[in-house]
C-alpha cells in the first residue's frame, strides 16, 4: 500500500478529535453546560455512568496533544469548537475565556506547521438551547447557529481556513431523535426528519454569512461532513439493488442531495409524504451549492436486502435509519472481521462509496474527515501493538488509492482519533485513538499505529 508517493500532490494527512470527547473541563472558566453533559447525567445513558467532565483533559493539555501531532508528522488537525465554551448559554453572551483557549490551541498548530480544521458543531449543543428553542426541532436553531458560527469565523478566520460546520447530520437526526440513544434521547419515528431539516437550514445559513462576510477577505474554504456506511446488494436480484440504492439514499443522500441536486431525493419524498418537511424555493436556492468540498466520515459496510414483503427489523428502528421507512434489511457476512464496535472491516466498501459518490454528485473534491476503528486493545510493557488497527487502516488506505487510480478525488485523509477519548454512549469503553492516554497521569502515549501512521506520512508526505 505505502508505495513511495502513492498518494497525489499535496494529499492531506490527518488526525480527528472532538470537543466533548477530549477536552474535559466539562464547566472550567465560564463554560456552559451541553447537552451531552446533561445526558450523561441520566443513570443508564452512558456505559458505567461514564461523563465527559475530565476526558482527556485536553482543555489543560492541548500543548501536549499537539506536540504529539508534530513528532508524528501529522499535517492537518480536525478538532471541534464546544458552543457552549464560547456562548455558555448558546446565544448573547461570549466567554472570553473560551475563545482564548481556541485562540492559543490555533496558535499553536500554527507554530507546529499542522493546518486546522475547525468543526463547529460535533453534538455538544449548548444545554440551554435544548430548553428554550427544543434544540435542533426548534424554528429558532438556524439562526442561533448561525449567530455561533458569525462568532468563530469573526474570532478565528484569519488563521482558520477550512472549516466544516455540521457533523454527521444523520447521527444527530437518527440517534439524537429517532432511536433516542444519543443526546437529547428524544425517540420518534419522524422528529429526526425535522431534525435534519433544520440541520441542513443551520448549514445553509452560516455558510452564506462565511461566503459573504468572510470568505473575501480570510479565503477559507467551508462545508459539511456527513457519514455513510456502504450499502451492499445482498444478492444481484433487481429488488436487492434497489434495497442497497434506496438505503444509501435515505442515509447519505438525504442530505448531501439537497447540497448537490437542491431537494430531497425523491425516494424519500415517495415514502415519506409530509413526514418529510420542504423546502421553500429561497431554501432551496441558499442550500444548492453550500459545500465547497465532500466531507465524509466512513466505518463500514452492510449487506442490504428488499424487505418490503417481510420487514424483519420489525420495529420502526433499525440499522441505518428508519429501517421501516426504506424496507431494506440489513446484514453482514460471517466472513467479515468485526472491530469491538462490532463494525465489519470492509475496505472495498469503502471505494465502492467513494465511486458511488463521485458518480452521484459529479466528482466533487473529497475529504475523509473520519475513519477508524475500535479494538480492545492489550497494554504489554508499556506498549500497545495494536496489529489489527494497522491492518485495518492498511485495507482502508489501500481501498482509497483504489478509488483515486479510477478517477475520483480524494484530498486528504483525517484518522479517527488521535486519542483514545469518551465514545458517546460507550463511554470509556471503546478505543479508536492511535495514542492512549495513561490512566491517573492522563500522560499521551503513542500506540504502534501512531508510529506506523508517521511512517506513511513521511513516504508519501511530498
Ligand atoms: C463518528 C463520530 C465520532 C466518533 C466516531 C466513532 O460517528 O463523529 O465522534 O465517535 O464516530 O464512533
């Protein structure tokens, strides 16, 4: 895989984290509460009652993380901005103090040569727009993320030049409001559809104050990062394409069609009727073309079947959305290797989705601002050996070259995570970080991933 420069001019090569996940100091210096700080509060939300309050402690010790980064040879930095550290109650007033600790954390990926990527919403809304507005169900959400987002380009976009305003619309939607299992917990069968509907509003918005109040003078680049797995026809009957097309449509497309071809797509629209909220024509226009690049977080693959005869999900709830809504039945083959995620490890899932998504949206300029993946990893001596982790980015890396020999334009690639860090409802309890943090000392130690990504960097790092 790592031949010499195998990877275009000018790849990016990166590494992930997120606010909650990491920075601990869950009310330090101002900061507000989020909603997952709130939901870990709720006996039986989080694995062992596990909370984000100290994490990594990042918020104390990002010198160090990014120290890291540097002797790693890491180019690129994706981290999130937590709202309520800078607007503690989501609107009105800003904690200077929370700026300032962005502030510092941007100068110093700056001084190490390492290019941020800011992510301005990864889940943490603040807590006290869930009680006024009804979080990301209320009219009002669009405008207060944009106030936020106003706010960081205005603090932090002179040295700031790519940034990525939603996370992974479909988890927020799906898990937040459908299946209830992330914060808020909210569990329906159609409020995630407004959910993302108004995600998509949000995105749209602040992207047009970043295109006509910054994007002249600071000359960043600013989109959305959504996330699919690949969807695999069970058999090649005509019904289970269908399924697979259908399912992929109602995971990714539902919201990178509306970025792309400016509606819904119109699978979605048939199933759904009026549980599907529209846009207005000045909505549509404001949406269509609000990505100046493909962000995408990819993990794995399923098999998909056509289940309109005999739904087997048997609920409304089902992998990969409202599985009762699209009729596919999801599953995968025994011959795949699973990750303690129990995700299965399928590289040529990967190009698969990349070719269906140059293919889709007319070969747009693609960034994987997530892979990764979680093992129970075995501490000997000090060290973590973490083969399976290697291997597995061996396969997904491989699977990319794949798909940027056949044509498609994969720009840079962000490893999920830097560190081993609170996995929402897991908690602790799931490992993807190619460092680990030492219990009590919270000292960063690197795992031979960690090495083995440097090594790839420096081949192919022009
Ligand atoms: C993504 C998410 C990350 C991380 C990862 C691994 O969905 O953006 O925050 O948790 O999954 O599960």
């Amino acid at each position: 895989m790592t031949k010499n420069k195998s990877f275009p001019e000018n790849f990016l090569w990166g590494s992930a984290t997120s606010a909650y996940q990491i920075e601990g100091g869950h009310l330090s210096d101002g900061k507000g509460p989020s909603i997952w700080d709130v939901f870990c509060m709720i006996p039986g939300k989080v694995h062992q009652g596990d909370t984000g309050n100290t994490a990594c402690d990042h918020y104390h010790r990002f010198r160090e993380d990014v120290a890291l980064m540097k002797q790693l040879g890491i180019k690129a930095y994706r981290f999130s901005i937590s709202w309520p550290r800078v607007l503690p109650a989501g609107r009105g007033a800003v904690n200077q103090a929370g700026i300032d600790f962005y502030n510092a954390l941007i100068d110093e990926l700056l001084l190490a040569g390492i290019e941020p990527w800011v992510t301005l919403y990864h889940w943490d809304l603040p807590a006290a727009l869930e009680f006024e507005l009804h979080g990301w169900l209320g009219e009002g959400i669009a405008d207060a993320f944009t106030e936020y987002a106003d706010l960081c380009f205005q603090h932090f976009g002179d040295r700031v030049k790519n940034w990525i305003t939603i996370n992974e619309a479909w988890v927020v939607a799906i898990l937040g409001y459908g299946h209830g299992v992330f914060a808020p917990g909210i569990q329906s069968p159609d409020l995630p559809y407004l959910a993302g509907h108004n995600l998509l509003k949000a995105h749209a918005k602040a992207v047009q104050v970043y295109r006509q109040n910054y994007q002249p003078q600071q000359g960043g680049k600013i989109g959305i990062t959504n996330n699919c797995d690949w969807r695999e026809p069970l058999t090649d009957s005509p019904a289970d394409q269908a399924a697979a097309e259908r399912a992929l449509e109602f995971f990714l497309a539902w919201f990178a069609d509306p970025i792309y071809k400016g509606d819904y797509p119109a699978v979605m629209r048939e199933r759904l009727g009026d549980r599907l909220p529209s846009f207005t024509p000045a909505e549509k226009e404001l949406i269509q073309g609000s990505s100046d690049f493909f962000g995408l977080n990819h993990y794995t693959t399923m098999y998909a079947a056509d289940a309109s005869e005999n739904n087997a999900a048997g609920s409304v709830y089902g992998n990969g959305g409202l599985s009762a809504d699209q009729d596919v039945n999801l599953s995968v083959s025994p011959d795949w290797a699973l990750t303690a995620m129990q995700w299965a490890i399928v590289p040529w899932g990967c190009r698969k989705l990349l070719q269906w998504i140059t293919a889709r949206y007319d070969n747009p300029p693609i960034y994987i601002t997530e892979n990764g993946c979680a093992f129970d990893d075995q501490l000997r001596d000090g060290k973590v050996a973490d083969l399976e982790r290697i291997a597995f980015f061996e396969g997904y890396l491989g699977a990319i070259q794949e798909a940027i020999a056949s044509g498609v334009k994969v720009e840079g690639y962000f490893i999920w995570s830097l560190l081993d860090n609170f996995e929402w409802a897991s908690g602790y309890s799931k490992k993807f970080g190619i460092t680990y943090v030492e219990e009590g000392t919270l000292r960063r130690v690197p795992k031979a991933s960690a090495e083995w990504y440097a090594g790839v960097i420096a081949e192919n790092g022009w």
